[in-house]
C-alpha cells in the first residue's frame, strides 16, 4: 500500500485508531484496552523500516524464509530485439492471433516517462491501454486497475508500482518491456501471473547490441548479426531462484529486427 502512495492515507487512518489507556486498579493485564499492529511487506527496504520504528516501535520482526512452493508457476520466455524496435515488437505480439491478441497483458516499463511514451504508443497503435505509476493520483491508478481488471482495456503499462500488493486474478500475460534491475524485483513482477495455481507466462525483451558494419577484404561491406547485449548479473541469480531457466525464442512469425526508421 506504501508503494502505491497511499502513505499518507495509512498514516491518517493510525492517528484515528485507539492508544493504550492506563488501566484502573486491579485490572488484568488480559482486560487493559490496547491496540495490536501488525506490518507486512513482501521485502524490507530502508522504508519499510521508516515504517516499522514510526507504527511499531517495540515491535518483534519476523522473517519467514521463502519456500520452493511460494514460487510461481509461470513459464518464463524471452526475445532478443533491437532496442529501438521493442514497441513494434509488441505492437505485433498484440496484434497477433496467436500471441497476445486475445489476453490481457500487464506490461512494465522502466521509469514513469518510458510507461507514458509506451502507453501513447500502444493507444496511438490502436491498442485499448492504462496507465500506472507512482506520480498518478490515487483515484487515477484506482481507476487504471480496475479499468484493467474488469477487462475494460486489454493491457495495463506499469511501473514497478505494480510489481507488488496488486491481485489481479486470472492474468495470463505479464511482459517486462524493460529489464528489472534485480532477480527480487523479477520475480515480484513475473509473481503478478500464475498466481493460485494458474498458468501463466512472463515475457522479457533482452536489448540486442546495434548491428555492426564491417569491411570485408574485398572492400565491400558485410553486416554482422545482432548480437547479444550482455545479460544483468542477477539473471542467471533469477533462474537459480525459480529453479527454472529463461527461454530464449525467436520471434513467432514473419517478424524482422530492423531497427531503420523506428523509435
């Protein structure tokens, strides 16, 4: 709920709850009026933390260990796809009958300007898509998640403000149109689908290197096949985790990786 900016809201709504009161003589300590708090966070971040001193100061932490039953059941596939041509590549997976035509998608963007452009994009492409992040107000991403839910737009652009506390139920498709930037926050965005024992599928475009044009002896020209940009350290800490290795594909159907004249 913090993370969705509703801070301010928790905190008003503690000043309202009843304080300890001194207890008349001879009362049990069983019968004193008190108040219990009790604070859940998939992960402890220096906020959290903030939180935990300001709401329960003498608190006790518990740390519960994640086990192999908490991971979620999702099949993980990746493209390979130049960076200037991720957009069209899922413009093409949305339009495509049998990829993401027909589903519903929670696509996550980097930061807020890359979700916005993205949503732009997708609705300018004929896409019906909401918007989600942290500089929204709260009636506006209310509004975006249970526009998505209902199933009034097919894809939900995202930023990490969706990655935790959001049940979405029955979502077959979550897509990181860009990376994470560590294995916890991939699998708290991979853990939006699949979740009580549903299918689901997480797609990752993985940036390729810009294609590299060399002489040849003959003193033509030769174009080198994208390669491979080099993979975040916490991929292979990933699959390690979810004891399931990323799939990379090829782009189903008559796709091509040119990135002349896209942005």
């Amino acid at each position: 709920m913090a993370e969705m900016g509703l801070l301010e809201d928790l905190r008003k709504v503690f000043s309202l709850l009843p304080r300890p009161q001194k207890a008349k003589a001879g009362t049990r300590r069983d019968q004193r009026p008190h108040m219990q708090v009790v604070l859940v966070s998939a992960t402890i971040h220096p906020e959290s933390e903030l939180l935990l001193r300001r709401f329960a100061p003498k608190g006790d932490m518990l740390i519960v260990q994640p086990s192999t039953s908490d991971k979620p059941s999702v099949k993980q596939l990746a493209y390979r796809v130049h960076p200037r041509r991720k957009t069209a590549l899922l413009l093409y997976l949305l339009r495509r009958r049998a990829s993401l035509r027909t589903h519903q998608v929670l696509v996550f963007a980097r930061t807020v300007l890359r979700a916005q452009r993205l949503h732009q994009a997708l609705t300018e492409g004929g896409i019906t898509a909401a918007l989600l992040h942290g500089d929204l107000t709260g009636a506006a991403r209310r509004h975006a998640l249970e526009a998505f839910k209902q199933g009034t737009v097919q894809v939900l652009v995202a930023t990490n403000v969706a990655a935790r506390g959001v049940d979405i139920p029955n979502l077959p498709f979550v897509v990181n149109f860009d990376l994470p930037g560590s294995p916890q926050e991939y699998l708290h965005r991979i853990g939006r689908t699949g979740r009580a024992g549903a299918a689901g599928t997480a797609i990752s475009f993985v940036g390729t290197l810009e294609t590299l044009e060399s002489e040849t002896s003959e003193g033509g020209h030769t174009k080198e096949p994208n390669q491979l940009a080099e993979m975040p350290d916490w991929m292979e800490a990933a699959q390690k985790l979810l004891g399931q290795r990323i799939e990379f594909r090829k782009v189903p159907g008559p796709w091509r990786d040119e990135p002349a004249g896209d942005s």
